[in-house]
C-alpha cells in the first residue's frame, strides 16, 4: 500500500495502533510494517497466525472495518485483507 502524499507520518502511527489492537486477537502473532527503499511511500504489512481458523476468525470481527479505517484513510491504496 502507499501512504497518501505527506502523510506517510499519519499512516504509520494508525497503522501502529492498529497493530496493536491486532496482537490482542487469538492466534496473532507480531505485526510488522516495511518501507520500500526505493518507493518512500510504499510499504507492506504482514503478520503471522497460528492457523488459518485463527486469521479468519479475526477477520470476521465486527471491528475490523472501523479499525482497519484510520490506516486505511491514510493510505492511496485500498488495504488488502
């Protein structure tokens, strides 16, 4: 995903605490973020799940949409789940 133009700052503090909020839910492990060297305002988000019943009852969270929209906000491209 890329950070909108000036707002790389804004998008890695949501993500952040998004990140947070994720490592609370069952199964997940550390979120991590990476900057691309050659595109500053790119970067990819992962983390890992014990299992894969683990990762889809996270995505099946009630509020994952609102939580995933502050980042999302920040972001020029759509978020992938």
């Amino acid at each position: 995903m890329d950070a909108k133009q000036d707002e790389a700052e804004e998008f890695v503090e949501a993500w952040t605490e998004f990140a947070r909020w994720v490592s609370t839910m069952p199964g997940a492990g550390t979120a991590r973020l990476t900057r691309d060297l050659s595109e500053p305002r790119r970067y990819l988000s992962f983390a890992p799940w014990e299992s894969a019943e683990a990762m889809n009852a996270w995505k099946s969270v009630p509020e994952l949409g609102e939580r995933m929209a502050r980042p999302h906000g920040a972001a020029s491209a759509r978020i992938r789940r």
